[in-house]
C-alpha cells in the first residue's frame, strides 16, 4: 500500500501540473460507491420478490414485500445498498405499506463501483415510475437528496416522506471530504467542482434538498442523532428551516448508520406513516 505521504505529494502534484486529469482522478474517488468487497450475489432478500425495472440500464431490478396496501420506498445511503434499511421494512407493513427497494447504480448487486448523483436520482425516479402507487418514501443519509429530486420532476402523490440523518447537500458533503488531507487548495476543489458538474450535467450546488424540496407540501419527519459524526445535525436543521411541514426529532446515541436499527427509531416510522402522532425518540428537537 502506498503511504499516504506519498499520496498526498503525488496528488497535490498532479493538481498543481494538471488541473483537469487531477480533478477526475479525485472525482473518481468521490465518487466510489464500495470498498474491495465483490459486488453480493443477487439472492433475494427474505420475504421480497423482484421486479425489473425498464429504461434504467445500471439497476438490473428492485424487490417488493407485498402488502395489500399502497407502497413505501426505501432509499437507502452512498457506499451501503437496499440491505442496511431492512430492518424498516416490519414497521411500514405493520403500518399497511408494502415496501419496495433497490440498489443504486454502483451500490449492491448494481454493478459498478462508481455512481454519480445524477444516476441515482435516475433510478428512483424510475423506480417510482414503475412501480406506481408510492405514497410514502423513506431515506437515509445521501438518498435524501436522491428522494427530494426524484419527487421534484414527478411527484406520483407521495403523502409521507422520512428523512434519516439526511443530508441537505451535496456540496456539504464534498466539502466535509478530506481523504487524507489531499485537497487543501481552491483550484483542487474547483477541479473536482467542474468534474462532477460535466458527470452531473448539473453543477453540485443543484444538489440541494433545501431547493429540490421547496415544492413538497407532504409532512415530512426527520430523525437524526444531534452527534452524527458522519452527517451533522446541522444537516436537518437547514432541511427543517427551508421546508414547510417538517418534524425533527433527535436520537441521541444512535449514531449514523445506527439509527436505521434503532428501536424508538422504527416505532416512530411506524407511528409516522400510519399517519399516528409519533412519540418524541430522544426528545422533540424542534
């Protein structure tokens, strides 16, 4: 492995000599969506059937838990895949939904191991698209943004939207990157700006629930643990403060990826969905 002084010098380097090549090089790395581990076999998860999904050539197909009520739509966060909201799906068919998941291009058993945002939002439109009746959308983390621009091209009479520790935008994320330390400079950043700007076909400041989400006039419940040390509490402080009908509520302890298991986080989607006043998880942070 090379030492990460190493990398930083050869790096920086690159940046300095050419600027273009330098900012795909770390676009490319942004933009990674799994670690060294294969991409799983396509079994299906307990209890769910597949349905192929046309015009969207990086997502081979999703999976429904059926139910004989409308549907809920998981979205789940960058670098995981469809597994690691699982555990949701129990208290969205004990509230009547049934459930529906995929794994965004480059996330899961989609191939690749590269996506832009541009792809993922593709996706979940046609997922949406697809499967027809979505009334409820449940997101975690990067697929907030993915939920909020989906639903601002077509919105097919979602009534509910969740947000679990979601991000606001994707500008915040990029800035909060700092893979070793690479990217100190503004012409690095402002490389990998134009980069993901040419992949997107949008700059990254379009990325942004705040403005994607301004048309949403469903109530939307957020949950987020105030010391999330991945995606801060600011996050949906900024995504309450922008949109109308928003409910935030904190769980403290619960962590980033924690919170998608959270018992007082599940009953509370439960509660929520089935259109119930939900009781406070940790305490009412709004």
């Amino acid at each position: 492995m090379i030492p990460s002084r190493v990398r930083r010098i050869a790096h920086r380097t690159v940046m300095a000599l050419a600027p273009e090549p330098g900012g795909r090089w770390a676009t490319d790395a942004f933009s990674v969506t799994r670690g060294l581990t294969p991409i799983p076999d396509n079994s299906l998860p307990l209890g769910a059937r597949a349905f192929e999904l046309s015009g969207c050539p990086r997502v081979r197909c999703g999976y429904l838990w059926p139910a004989d009520g409308p549907i809920a739509l998981l979205l789940h966060g960058w670098g995981v895949d469809s597994s690691s909201m699982l555990s949701l799906i129990a208290p969205l068919r004990d509230a009547g939904f049934a459930v529906a998941a995929f794994d965004a291009p480059g996330h899961g058993v989609s191939p690749g191991n590269q996506a832009t945002m541009t792809e993922y939002v593709d996706a979940a439109a046609a997922v949406i698209g697809e499967l027809g009746e979505v009334r409820v959308i449940v997101a975690h983390s990067l697929g907030a943004i993915a939920a909020a621009s989906a639903l601002s091209a077509h919105d097919p009479g979602v009534e509910r939207i969740v947000l679990l520790a979601p991000t606001c935008t994707l500008a915040g994320v990029l800035e909060r990157w700092q893979p070793d330390g690479l990217w100190r400079s503004r012409s690095a950043w402002n490389s990998i700006y134009a980069e993901l700007h040419r992949r997107n076909g949008v700059p990254v400041g379009h990325w942004d629930v705040a403005t994607l989400g301004s048309r949403l006039t469903c109530p939307i419940l957020a949950i987020h643990d105030p010391d999330d040390d991945v995606v801060p509490f600011s996050e949906t402080q900024a995504i309450a403060a922008a949109l109308g009908d928003v409910r935030v509520l904190s769980a403290p302890g619960r962590g980033h990826a924690g919170i998608l298991m959270a018992s007082e986080v599940k009953r509370a989607v439960g509660e929520f969905v089935a259109d119930r006043e939900c009781a406070a998880v940790g305490g009412n942070a709004r």
